[in-house]
C-alpha cells in the first residue's frame, strides 16, 4: 500500500453523549479533526468512558450487545474474561531478553523501545505511518509505567506488564493491523468490567497508538483514572449496579417506568388501525412472553391493560410478543386498605385464577425421559411437532395454534431452564422435569389459556401465601414458569416477607417489591358483597353486556 504519508497523528474528537456513537460510526475521513498533507495524516478518535447503568438495564445490556455484533459499530470486546491470555514461549524467551539486556545496561525508554522491535515483539506494519505510530506507542506507554511504578524500568513489575501488553496485543491488535487503512477506519475498542495490574496500560497503548476506545463498568468505577490521568469524555448514567457477565445474546425483558408505559401506549393509540385486531385474529399466531419490569404501583396500571396497549407488544412472523408481569409482593401495606383493594381488584378480574390453597399442582412421578429425548431434533432442541403427534400429548383437543403455542413455551424453558437444579441433578434432569410437569396442567389453568385472546385481556395467575393453607412446592415453581413463557401474568404475594418461588426460580426472572410491614399468618380478605356486586357492574358495562 503506498501511501503519500508516513507520519500518523491521533487527535481526540470533542464527544457528547448525544453525538459519540455517531461519531464512532463515521469513517476516519469524515470526523472532524481529519486532514491529510504530504507527508501527513491526522485523524479524529473517539475515546470516551460509561460509568454506571441507566434505568433500562436490559437496553444497556442488549446496546452492549449490539455494539460487539453489528458491522455498523465494529467494537472488538475485551475484558478480564475474554482476554487471549495464552503466549508462545518464543515471544516469552524474547521478551526476558530484553529485560536481561535491560537489567544489565539500564536502557533509555527508546532503546528499550528498540530493542523490542529488534525481537518481532512489536508489529511490523507495511503502512508507514502506522509502523512508526506502534514504536511511538510503545514508548508513551513505557514512558506511563516508568512514571507511575517505583523504580521505574527496573520495577519488578515491568515484566508482568510488558508481558500482559505484548501477548494481548499479539492476540487482539495485530491481527486487526494487517490492512488497516488510516483514512478509513482503525481498530475500535470495547473495554467492559473491572480491570487487573496491566489492563490500563494496554488501553493506554491502544488509545496512543490511535485506536478508538469505550470503556463501560456498571458499578461506576472509573478503572482508567489511576492510572492514566488525561481528560477523557466520561458519562455518568443515573444508576450503579453489580457488573452482570457481558451478554451472549439480546434480552427478552424491557424495563418500564410509568411515564414510558403511558408515552408507550399512548403511541400505540394513535397509530392508525395499529389496535383493530378483531375478536380471535391472533389465535394461530405463536405467543411469547416480553417479562415487563416494573415499580409496584405499575403493576396495577399495567395490569389493568389489555396485551396490545402494552409497551413492547409486538406482532410479526407468525409471532406475538405479549408484554406480561411476573412479580412478587413481599410483606403489606402500612395503608391496609390500599393493600387489599389492590389485591381484591385484579383477582376480582374475569380473566384472573386467585390461589390461596398450595401446592395447587402434583409432581408427576412418571417418566418421561424417553419421551423428550425422543422429541429432540438433530440441534438438541425439542421439536414441536413431535411433541404435538406423540402418544403422550394432552392437549390434542384444543385448538391448533394454543397447542403450538403450549409446545413452544415448553421448548424455551426446557432450552434455558430458570428453575434451579436439586443437589447432584444434571440441567439435562432438570429440563426432562420440566418436561414432564408441563404434561399435567392443572383444568382451571388450562381454561385461562383458552380464555386468552392474545391481544385483548393477559390472564393473571394471583397466589396469596399466608403460610397457612400450604407451601408451594417445586411442581408450583414449574408451571408458574410455563405460564410465563406463554404470557401471562403473574403475581405471589407473601405477606410474612419469606422465600417461596425464590427457592426454585432464578431470581432474576421476576420482580420482588418490599411493602413496609411484614404480618404473620394475614387472612385474606374477601371484598364486601357491595363491592364486589359494584365491580362486576362495571366489569358487565365496559363489555357492553
């Protein structure tokens, strides 16, 4: 590649939250600060650091995801986690070597710089600019450790860092730097997570050698200012939370805060014909479950809804994604009667079951491993239609799309089980559990599914645990986790404040919301003839019977 340049400079972009991603997008030759004279090439970078999370965390974590997959973006992931930490011990043999030279003649920065290159430790790029611009880095780099570390050169340290930067920049720069064009594009970087000793240095090496970098830490640390002390773009999001491992795919929940749910729905309203389903429209469709997350008091505004004003509630491929709740209520009210007239409304709904008796299932004690190993395709995923066709079936009198339906939400939560495994069981064991649970669904809990008219009114599971009239049991845990695959809602209250469906359910699929007391064996209480002859007055009259 001739090229009429042999000097690279790095200029930092002036970065807004508003205009970084589309800043990262542009190619080099159309950010502000390019120019290019003989001789010379100056090019803008994008270098910028997200601490903390925003109040959708599911978006964050699914715009992380997107940034490492899409084309558009073209970030290279690096963290503690995905590092190639592995070294051919030629290059390990080199590197010792220069520092014995090192220990022996006490070398300046650039000879030491030298050296390295004189030992293929450094690339050797056919661009000019780009060959010169490595050393460069290099020296800024070591010029860092030399100011930052004890003793400088001769830190015991030195080995480990240079070490760490050579072996991560043999697995993750150098394969990037073979055709790069300094008028295009350069390696782009997405640090996320914590970091060790030798991280900062590295990402002070990438960053002068003119590389773009993001750095991302939900916990709000800012893992670069001890080190590296220049002025970098920081964003402060509105939250902190533990850093979860970096995603390996998109998310199905969507957070909501009450003035997004009603922009949301509001939206959909005034979209023209996007809310005339007619009676039925949907039912060869498949469902699946988008799992809202919400505030408590959401959980009566939104559950007053029907699917299709929902935020999230989507239709398209045969598919209808149903925004459902999923959550637990743990302890009661200070406002009493706040607490039951909540409670008395959504059970009091036609399309609601209330359970006050548990278990309100029984644990199958056949087995059905055969059965679901036989229904696994060629991928090791359960096939549907199989299912549907076998012996075993029992849902082969309902209509064809809610048996397509009941078969798919099998498959998802046998493919990714969210129920917990018991002591020596083999998640294999755990998904033939599941598998078989969900052949024996309980007549009142089948009439629901067939009530649910998947655009119009989400049928709600409530489950009040006093404690005394039962416990739930793990069979419970495994159809509540069906019944949300297929969309419906879903609400545990437990007014002593104790673990019931946490003990079988990861954690992560539902929502907890603390209420101010906890009360010991709480009667449920019945609404009042009035009240409940009053609701189901208006009830009658909004369906116009």
């Amino acid at each position: 590649m001739n090229l009429p340049y042999n000097q690279l400079n790095v200029r930092r972009i002036s970065l807004s939250y508003e205009n970084w991603q589309t800043s990262l997008k542009l190619p080099l030759s159309e950010r502000p600060e390019f120019s290019l004279t003989q001789g010379e090439i100056q090019i803008g970078q994008v270098v910028g650091k997200f601490l903390g999370v925003p109040i959708d965390t599911d978006e964050y974590y699914n715009q992380l995801y997107e940034f490492v997959t899409s084309a558009e973006y073209n970030l290279h992931l690096l963290s503690d986690d995905t590092l190639n930490k592995s070294i051919d011990n030629q290059l390990f043999q080199a590197i010792q070597k220069v520092l014995n030279i090192n220990q022996e003649q006490k070398l300046s920065i650039n000879r030491f710089t030298a050296f390295l290159d004189g030992e293929q430790l450094l690339f050797k790029s056919k661009v000019p600019a780009i060959h010169r611009k490595i050393r460069e880095a290099m020296i800024l780099t070591l010029e860092l450790f030399s100011g930052k570390e004890k003793d400088g050169l001769n830190s015991p340290e030195l080995r480990r860092v240079l070490v760490d930067v050579i072996k991560w920049s043999m697995n993750h720069l150098n394969p990037l730097l073979g055709n790069v064009d300094p008028q295009r594009e350069m390696p782009k970087f997405l640090w996320y997570g914590d970091v060790k000793k030798s991280h900062p240095y590295f990402l002070y090496y990438l960053m002068n050698l003119g590389c773009d970098l993001v750095v991302f830490h939900p916990e709000g640390k800012d893992v670069l200012q001890d080190v590296i002390a220049e002025d970098i773009y920081t964003h402060h999001y509105s939250n902190t939370a533990p850093a979860e491992p970096f995603p390996k795919e998109k998310r199905s929940r969507k957070t909501t805060v009450a003035y997004r749910a009603s922009r949301e729905i509001e939206t959909i309203l005034n979209q023209e014909g996007s809310g005339l389903y007619k009676p039925w429209q949907l039912r060869d469709y498949t469902p699946s479950s988008i799992t809202l997350r919400t505030t408590y008091d959401e959980l009566f505004i939104l559950g007053k809804e029907i699917a299709m004003v929902r935020p999230g509630f989507e239709i398209g491929g045969g598919q209808v994604k149903i925004p459902s709740l999923f959550s637990k209520v743990q302890g009661v009210s200070r406002n009493r009667k706040e607490y039951w007239d909540r409670l008395q409304a959504l059970s009091e709904m036609e399309y609601s079951l209330l359970i006050r008796q548990l278990p309100f299932t029984w644990s199958s004690s056949n087995d059905f491993r055969f059965h679901y190993r036989n229904a696994l395709g060629k991928d090791g995923v359960l096939n549907p239609q199989v299912m549907m066709d076998a012996h075993y079936w029992p849902y082969s009198k309902l209509p064809a799309g809610l048996q397509k339906g009941i078969a798919n939400a099998i498959i998802r939560i046998c493919e990714k089980p969210g129920l917990k495994p018991l002591p020596g069981e083999s998640m294999e064991e755990v998904s033939i559990y599941l598998f078989s649970q969900a052949m024996f669904t309980p007549k009142e809990i089948m009439q629901l599914l067939q009530k649910f008219d998947y655009s119009q009114e989400v049928p709600k599971l409530i489950i009040y645990n006093n404690e005394q009239g039962g416990v739930l049991s793990r069979s419970d845990a495994a159809l509540i986790l069906l019944l949300n695959q297929f969309g419906i809602d879903i609400i545990i209250y437990n007014p002593p404040g104790h673990n019931d469906i946490e003990n079988y359910l990861d954690e992560d699929l539902f929502d907890t919301h603390w209420l101010e007391d906890v009360v010991f064996d709480l009667e449920f209480k019945e609404p009042s003839k009035l009240k409940k002859i009053l609701f189901q007055g208006i009830l009658k009259n909004l369906r116009g019977d």
